[in-house]
C-alpha cells in the first residue's frame, strides 16, 4: 500500500508541474502496480497528444496572423503588458518591438491617444501622424477577459494606399462618363452647323429665290463657336488628367533635375518678386522617376507656392530634396506664404476644387495621380511659423 501512495505522490507531483515526458516502465512489477502505471502512461500519452494539437494549433494560427497585413495587438488593460502583437502592426507605426503600450506613449502621445485612450464600438477611419507622415488607417478594438484580467484587442489596417488607387479609379471611371457627356452635347452643335450649311448650299444654287439671312447666319455661328470654345476647355481638362496612364522611369540626378527646373521657373516669377533657393542633402542623389511628368508636378507646386507668396514681404520658396537613412527620398517645397486653411487642405487634392478665380482645379490633382503612379505620396503640412510645405515621398529603387 505504501509503494502505491508513493508512486500515485510522484505521479500527482508530475501533474502539479505539467511534466507529461514521463513513461511509467511496467516490466517486472506487481499486476497491480502494472495496471497503475498503464493507467499513469495512458493519462500522459493522451496529455502529450493534446498539447501537440494545441501547439499545432497555436503555431499555425500565429503564423496566418504574421502574414495578414492588418495589425493586430492585445494587451492587458491596467498593466499595460502586450499579450500579442504582428509584425504588420509594428511596421505600421514604425516601432520595433515592445513589451508594454507605455513604450508608444513615451514615443508617440498622440497615437498612444488615439490607440489606447478611446473605444471604437465600429471601425474607424483615423489619421495617424508616424514619423512626420499623416498615415489613414481604419481603426477597431474590444474587450475580452482571460480569468480575472481584462485584454484589449487593437485592429488597425493602413487604407491610404486603398484609398488612392480607389480614388484613381474613380476619377477615371467619372472622365468616361464626363466625356461621354462631352460628345453627346457636342450633337446639337453638329447639326446647328449642318443646318446653316444646307441654307448656303441652298442660297448657291439658287439666289435669286432663296434668302439667306445674314443675321441668323452671323448668330449661328457665333453660337457654334462660342460653345465650341466652351467644350474644347473642357475636354481639355478632363483630357489633363486621363491621359496619365504609364511611366517611363528612369535615374533621375537631381543636380540635373533642379537645373531644368530653375531656367524652366526663371522667365515665368521674374516680375513675382519671389527667391527660389535648391537644396541637396548630397550632390549624387538621384530619383527614379519619369523625368517628363515629375518635371510636370514640380512646375506646378512650385508655382502654387509661388502664388501663396503673394504680397509676402522676403518671400521665398525652398526646395529640398534629401535621403532618409532607409533610403527613401523626399522632394518638399516649402513656401513662407499665407498658407492653406483647414477647409482647403481637405479638398485640395480634390478635381476641379480650385481658389482661383482663373484655376482649372486639376493642378494638385493631376500632381497626386503621377505621385500615386510612381508609388509615392504628395502630402501637404501647414508650417508652424508662416507658410505651407508640399512634400513628394518616392519609394526605394528595386
């Protein structure tokens, strides 16, 4: 009896500790000693079996959160200790890994708020700044308890990228159907003109009858080109920015670049009173790019900071361009004009929005679509101090 207590203490201390390696040897041992350690080894192998499952289990869920591209942490609510969190949702905030949420309020308190500090009950489309970018992410969490602790789940999902090439669809998809329209209105026109036609023809070859009325003739044509006028500039708007499709990128010295650019902008703000100053992080930095349409995007931003810099008393206009450690280049055009209202920085990507009382409001839309063809970003800052910054993000070279 005593040898029995003593094997099932050893076997219950096995328990205490979850050691289920253990094989109970059943040769040469009483028949009911035998049937004990049958009964232990029976009780181990299926523990082991289960474990396995589990681990296997754990294993192959962990490995489909590693590969998603939504972020995913939880983490314990007082304490602030992160239970699990993928690498998608480190890469998205650019931190590298950490042990408790605290370590985002020391780096980031404004995305530490935005996390942690407010309850989603529905998915939110929130705008994080990460390392001088405004990064558009859907944002989700809940809550969950695991015994006498309460976790919080955070989902994040980067939908800028969506967004642009959704936004690039949709404006293509509103240029057909815009110049669908365009054509269908161009018909009376035609048949105005056909008219008019058939009363000449008709005057020609018969004068002395047919009476051609000079005065209908004359409005006539006026209305014919005085449309025509209208729906040539608006075809030609709408043509501006369908006709960007394909690149033709190439390396781009941006010493070159600046240099084309500079005698391009001399004859167009010498009566503008505005210094334009080039600048270089390093004279051997280049872009891949196509060279015609990024000359197309500087022109254009350049000249809307020149513009801002209207009545601005030593106004000038910098830009920059310079490489970040991770290779990644940044062109920014930065202008100590009036700046751009909240209002305006909402819809200035935005077709045919304009401020202008002669601006076609294509310009910034036209300059994001080259930048999202690229694979970069046109993003614009208002400066603390005066002024407003324009900045173009090209990504690596492959």
């Amino acid at each position: 009896m005593r040898k029995r207590f003593e094997v099932m203490d050893d076997f219950f201390e096995a328990v205490k500790y979850r050691d289920f390696s253990r094989q109970y040897v059943e040769d040469k041992k009483t028949t009911d000693i035998q049937r004990l350690y049958r009964g232990f080894n029976t009780v181990n192998e299926v523990v082991r079996k289960m474990n396995s499952e589990k681990e296997a289990q754990y294993l192959y869920l962990q490995k489909i959160l590693e590969m998603v591209d939504i972020g995913l942490l939880a983490y314990e609510v007082n304490s602030g200790s992160v239970l699990w969190v993928n690498d998608s949702f480190q890469d998205i905030l650019g931190f590298p890994s950490f042990k408790n949420v605290r370590f985002i309020k020391a780096r980031n308190h404004g995305v530490f708020d935005l996390l942690f500090e407010n309850f989603y009950e529905k998915p939110a489309t929130v705008e994080l700044k990460v390392h001088e970018e405004n990064v558009k992410v859907l944002l989700s969490n809940s809550l969950f308890d695991i015994g006498e602790f309460s976790y919080k789940l955070v989902v994040i999902h980067n939908i800028e990228a969506t967004l642009n090439q959704t936004e690039s669809d949709a404006w293509k998809k509103l240029l057909s159907v815009m110049t669908h329209e365009i054509m269908n209105s161009i018909a009376p026109i035609s048949s105005l003109a056909n008219t008019l036609k058939l009363q000449v023809q008709a005057f020609q070859n018969d004068p002395e009858t047919v009476d051609l009325e000079i005065e209908d003739l004359d409005a006539g044509l006026r209305s014919i080109e005085k449309r025509s006028e209208g729906l040539m500039k608006f075809a030609k708007t709408y043509r501006s920015l369908n006709k960007v499709i394909s690149l033709n990128p190439e390396k781009i010295p941006v010493i070159e670049l600046f240099r084309n650019i500079e005698h391009l902008m001399k004859s167009l703000i010498n009566d503008k009173k505005v210094r334009l100053r080039y600048k270089m992080s390093q004279k051997d930095l280049e872009i891949t790019a196509d060279s015609y349409l990024l000359e197309q995007v500087l022109i254009n931003v350049i000249l809307n900071a020149v513009e801002a810099c209207k009545g601005t008393k030593d106004a000038v206009v910098d830009v920059i361009a310079e490489e970040k450690p991770d290779r990644r280049t940044f062109i920014r055009i930065v202008d100590n004009g009036t700046g751009i209202t909240p209002e305006v920085m909402d819809q200035i990507f935005v077709p045919f929005f304009t401020t202008k009382e002669t601006g076609s409001g294509i310009g910034l839309s036209l300059c994001k679509q080259i930048m999202t063809l690229h694979g970069g970003k046109i993003q614009v800052f208002q400066n603390r101090e005066a002024g407003a910054t324009i900045r173009l993000e090209f990504p690596v070279a492959r």
